[in-house]
C-alpha cells in the first residue's frame, strides 16, 4: 500500500525532500517495480495514440513521465553511495539489471522513436522555442546513439549488454569499497605516525575505535592513489604502507578482485559501441561531447604530457638532489614524492602547508568562505535548517534564497568519511528543478574528511578547502540551473563540459575578500599572515609537473582501455601489462610518479559516468582558465559579473549546446593559453 511506503506519496517535506527518517531498506525495491510500471505505462500512453505525433502529445508527455522513479531513484542512489550498508549494497546489485532494462525498453521503443524522428524531420516548422527544438534533437541524437534504430536482434543483444554492464559496475564499486576498507592501515605505536597534526591522529583513533581497535591508529584510504598523510610523515615505512596499500585495491586474488570486473567491462563496452556502428567505446561517448572524437581528446592530451613529463622529471632531480645530502641517501621512491616536495617547497616558499590546518576550520571555511563568495557573487543567501533530517546524523540541511528573498532549494552537506560511503568527492541531486513538474533542487555535496573525536574542530587542509570549493561549484550549477523540461535540469550537461562550473568556483580559494574572511586561525580569529598568503600564491604551479603527469596519465589509461575495439578487447589482456605500455606510449610510465588512479580503482570510469571522460576535467579547464581570465580582467568578485555567469552559463543547464552557451558568455571561443600558463607549460 502507498500509505505504508514513504517512497509512494508524495513527501510532505519542503521542496519534496525524502523522509528518510521514515524510509526502510524493504521500502526500496517495491517503490522501484511500482515507479517502472507507471513509467511503462505513460510511455505506452504516447506509443499508441492514433494522432499524429506532435511537441504535446509526445515530447512533454515524456518529459512528464517517470517522475515517481526518478523521485525514487535519486532518493535511492544518495543513500547507496554515500551510506552502503550490507542491505544497501544488495538491493543496489538486484536493482542494476532491472533499472537498465527499463532505461534500454525506453530508449530502444521503435514506436517512440518513430513519433519522435518525425518531429525531428518536422522541428523547423513546429513553432517550437529554442527549449523546445533543443529538446527534440536532444531525444533523437540520445535515441538514435543508443541503438534505437537498429533491428530487433542487435536491440535484443544490446539489452543483454547493458544489463550485464550495470552489474559489473556495481561489483566494481563494491569490490572496491570492501577492498578500501580492508586495506585501510593499522597502526600500534603512535610514532609511527610521527608528522601528523593532533587532529590527524584524533581521527586516526576514532577511526581505530570504530573497528574495535582501541589503543591502536587506523589510517583509511582516500579514493585516489597518494594520500594527504605521505607529505608529513617521517618514518619512511609508514608512508611506503600507506601507499602500497592504496595501489593494492582491486588488484588481489580473492573476493575483492576487481581485474577480471573491469576486463570484462572493457570488453562488453567496446561490443556495445560495435553494435550501433563505431570502431571504439571512446568512439562511441566522444561523438556526443563537445570533444567529438578520441582523436581531439588524444591530440591534446599528447600535447600536454610531453611539457609535464619535464617538467616532472625537473622536480624529481630537484628531490633526488635533498635526499643525495641526507647522512643515508636513497633513490627517490613514489611514496618519498609528497614528503620531499614539502621540504622543498618550505626552502623556495618558506612555506609548510600542513601548518596551515588551524587557518582552516571547517566550519569558517563553509560559511564566510564557500557560502560568502557565494553570497557576494550571486546574491544567495543559506539558512540552517536543523528541522529537516537527511539520510544520516552528519548530513546538514541549508536553505538557499535568492537576493530578493525567494526560495531556490536546498544544499546538503555530507562532509565525513564512513566505512559505508564510496571515495573521492562528488555532487548529486535529490530534486530536479523543472518548470514542467513546479519543483525546485535539492543538491548534495559529498566529501571525504577525516571525523575528528567529539569535541575537536574540524581542520582542513589545502586540498580539503579545494574540493569543498570545487564540489559546491557543482553544487551552484545544480541550484541555478533554470529550465522548462527536467532532461536539461541541474548538470545535465555534457560530460566534458559539467567539470567547467566547478572548476571556476575553486578560483575565489585566494580572492582577497574571500580568504582574509574565512582562513582565520582556529584558536586566535587571526588571519592568515599576508606573507603567507603570497607565498601561497606564488607557489600555485608549484609541483605542478607531478599533479599534471598523474593525472594525465589516468586520463591516458582510460582513454586507452576505451579506445580498444571489440576484437582486441576480447583478448586475454593482463591488467598490469596493458597499464604499463599504455603509459610507455605516452610517455608517462615514470615509476616515482604513479597514476592518480590504476585500472583496479579507477572508480571515475569503471563504475562511475567517466568512461572514455576523465579527460574532461583538463578539457573543461581550458574553459576554466579562460574564464578566470575573464573575471580578473571584468573587476572579479562582483555581483554583475555573477549575475552574467549565471544567466548565461549556470542558469541555462543543458538547454543550450554548452559551447554555444560558453561563446555567449565569453564572446568567443575560450583559448587554451591560460590553462598552459596556469599549469607551467607554456613554452
């Protein structure tokens, strides 16, 4: 009965945010057969009218169904990703085939296909707003591209196909975070950790304590290959642990063996793209991005491995070169890298960035940081409401106004890492705005620090206060985003473009009236010393030779699986072998410089949305500097400036092409200048 599943009626919540104090694991999977029924039956509803198809009867009746499942499945996937219980996890891996089965039974209808191509051939006489024809072409390329118009025997394949991916995927992300967690390091003697800040080692005994370890020193693992404990510990061992058991996820025989999980993926996408017409699963996803082929992404990201190669190898010398005068010198290893690049930063800069912590509190930097530049840009102003509940005790609710005072959603902050939360940092929605549907967003960062033990601040650093920037970037395009059709709502964009946004919004981190409002000392209010802040700015391309070359080099791995076609990709193909020539090919298989991410928990492409994508964070960031560029050129921090950026660029979601929506903000195309500057690679 509806009335005994809260995911059946309508939330009483403001802005329709879930009642998840009410919601039950059970509730989940009848909610989802319930949603994919009444889906089922608004799309036979347009499949079988006698009428000619027009924008009413077909387009907005489309648009207007799968509500209830879209309600549930947001409500769903926030919870599986950032609180995968046991139970969590399981219904997740029973709901991945049935949910591509219903996506694949939609987009592969013959009957809908046919009602929209005619529209597509009829859209310059319909009368139809830019929205609108927009719309129609979007659903006929996504049809089309997902294999709408073949026959009923490669559409019976492609079903198989995609039920298959969606539970690879989940077995990758599952194996991961078991795996992640089973390798997180234990510590006995706190001296091992000598280096770490007292909060570093509080949340090391929480974390210790909640595995039943008391008395001992628990160090998790962040998503990505390094970790922000390898640029202060001392002892040597510690830091090579740390790291190897980071590189070691995915990549053990047993349970958690996520080798076999992603060869598989590799293979089954690249049959994928065969079977509606291209040479390569890059082929395939790239066509409809704004890159529009593996070889524009591969020309660029050849382009700037050779300056970052260098210039990696430069300050790997420079490394060396401290070690070689130390009493006992030794040959420079990866986990060595972060620890000596802060000793050499402190004698260039005279700057020791982990003394920086007590200037960042997370909570100053949330409110008179992220919040403020926020409030003075646009206008917007946040609320607490500690009345509404979210999905768990640590998430906090805010709600966001407008300047003139209306409402415009709510942001959900999910600051703390958990066992039962997937790794890295991420943006999603709850609630879609759509004019269509009268309803505003509800938008959810996640992030990964580390808890400290009840009663200590929160302390942050550098790259912690980056990614609370960046992610609430996403956050802003979620919020902002204006549009008559849920299709085009919040980062519906295209995935080489979504990164854009959230790159920008990490430009205010040192705009003056920013930082001396929230990098304030946790202690004494003071503010960070001038001096330092310039140090800071002057080192921004600093080590910038490392943070390109790993990057790239993941960038390059998933390009390189992706672009395998379906004869090679069905070959017996060694995980490690493939990783090292690949990077040999581009010239970034430096030994001391690992890939931010190996194959084994690449999560961005292997379980994520960035398959043949994670070059979109460089791509979009040549968009980025431009517009930074822009900004500092226009007078910065300003309310028209802000007011330009979000009508023209945030507000417009996917209802425009977004380099369209780029050259009207900007007036041009973006230049890839800045970004070479930027990044110290400039000739």
């Amino acid at each position: 009965m509806a009335n005994e599943n809260p995911l059946l009626s309508p939330s009483p919540l403001p802005y329709g945010l879930p009642e998840y104090s009410l919601i039950r694991p059970e509730h989940y999977l009848p909610a989802f057969e319930a949603a994919f029924d009444a889906q089922r039956r608004e799309i036979e509803a347009i499949t079988r009218l006698r009428a000619r198809p027009t924008f009413e009867n077909t387009m907005v009746a489309l648009e207007s169904s799968g509500r209830l499942l879209g309600d549930v499945a947001r409500t769903f996937y926030t919870v599986s990703s950032a609180d995968a219980t046991p139970e969590i996890q399981e219904i997740e891996e029973t709901l991945a085939p049935l949910m591509s089965a219903h996506q694949d039974s939609i987009q592969l209808d013959a009957d809908l296909y046919r009602r929209i191509k005619t529209l597509h051939e009829q859209r310059d006489d319909l009368g139809l707003t830019a929205e609108q024809r927009y719309l129609v072409e979007r659903h006929f390329r996504e049809m089309s591209h997902a294999g709408a118009g073949l026959d009923d025997a490669a559409k019976a394949r492609l079903t198989a196909v995609n039920q298959r991916l969606s539970t690879l995927t989940t077995t990758f992300e599952k194996n991961l975070l078991r795996d992640t967690n089973e390798l997180a390091v234990v510590f006995e003697d706190a001296a091992e950790l000598d280096g770490l800040a007292e909060g570093e080692l509080s949340a090391a005994a929480q974390a210790a304590a909640d595995r039943g370890l008391e008395g001992k020193w628990v160090v998790t693992l962040t998503l990505f290959t390094g970790h922000p404990y390898l640029s202060t510990l001392t002892d040597r061992t510690s830091r090579k642990r740390i790291l190897d058991a980071s590189r070691a996820r995915g990549s053990r025989a047993g349970l958690n063996d996520n080798r076999p999980v992603l060869r598989e993926i590799v293979r089954l996408r690249a049959e994928r793209a065969a079977l509606v017409g291209y040479r390569s699963h890059a082929a395939y996803v790239t066509s409809d991005e704004t890159a529009g082929s593996p070889e524009a992404v591969h020309d660029l990201l050849r382009r700037l491995a050779v300056p970052a190669a260098r210039n990696a190898a430069r300050e790997q010398a420079v490394l060396q070169r401290i070690i070689d005068a130390e009493p006992e010198p030794f040959p420079l290893e990866a986990h060595d890298w972060a620890f000596y690049t802060e000793r050499v930063r402190a004698a260039e800069y005279d700057l020791d960035r982990s003394a920086l912590r007590p200037w960042f509190e997370a909570e100053r930097v949330l409110r008179d940081g992220v919040f403020h530049a926020a409030t003075e840009l646009y206008g917007i102003t946040f609320e607490e409401r500690a009345d509404l509940d979210a999905y768990h005790p640590d998430v906090r609710v805010f709600e966001v106004r407008n300047g003139d005072g209306s409402t415009l959603g709510l942001f959900l902050l999910d600051l703390y890492t958990r066992d039962t939360k997937r790794g890295g940092a991420w943006m999603n929605s709850i609630v879609l705005q759509s004019r269509l549907r009268g309803t505003q967003s509800i938008v959810v960062n996640n992030l990964n620090v580390p808890k400290p033990a009840a009663g200590r601040p929160t302390l942050l650093t550098l790259d912690e206060v980056t990614t609370l920037f960046h992610e609430f970037g996403h956050a802003l395009h979620g919020l902002f985003a204006t549009v008559t059709y849920p299709h085009f709502a919040g980062t519906n964009v295209f995935r080489d473009f979504v990164e854009f946004p959230s790159q920008v919004n990490e430009m205010w981190i040192y705009w003056p009236e920013i930082l001396d409002t929230y990098a304030r000392h946790v202690d004494t209010g003071e503010a960070l010393p001038r001096d330092v802040v310039e140090k800071l700015r002057a080192s921004e391309a600093f080590n910038q030779g490392f943070a390109t070359s790993e990057y790239l080099a993941a960038a390059w791995l998933d390009q390189a699986w992706h672009s395998l076609d379906a004869e090679t990709a069905a070959g017996d193909l060694d995980v490690a072998d493939f990783e090292a020539a690949a990077l040999s090919d581009i010239g970034l298989d430096n030994p001391v410089v690992p890939t931010r991410y190996s194959s084994t928990y690449f999560a961005h492409v292997f379980s994520g949305g960035y398959s043949a994508g994670y070059y979109s964070y460089i791509w979009s960031e040549v968009l980025d500097a431009d517009t930074v560029e822009w900004f500092r050129e226009n007078g910065g921090l300003q309310r028209a400036n802000g007011e330009r950026f979000r009508e023209r660029l945030l507000g417009v979601g996917g209802s425009k092409d977004p380099l369209e929506a780029y050259r009207d903000f900007r007036g041009r195309d973006a230049e890839i200048q800045p970004l070479l500057e930027r990044r110290g690679l400039a000739a």
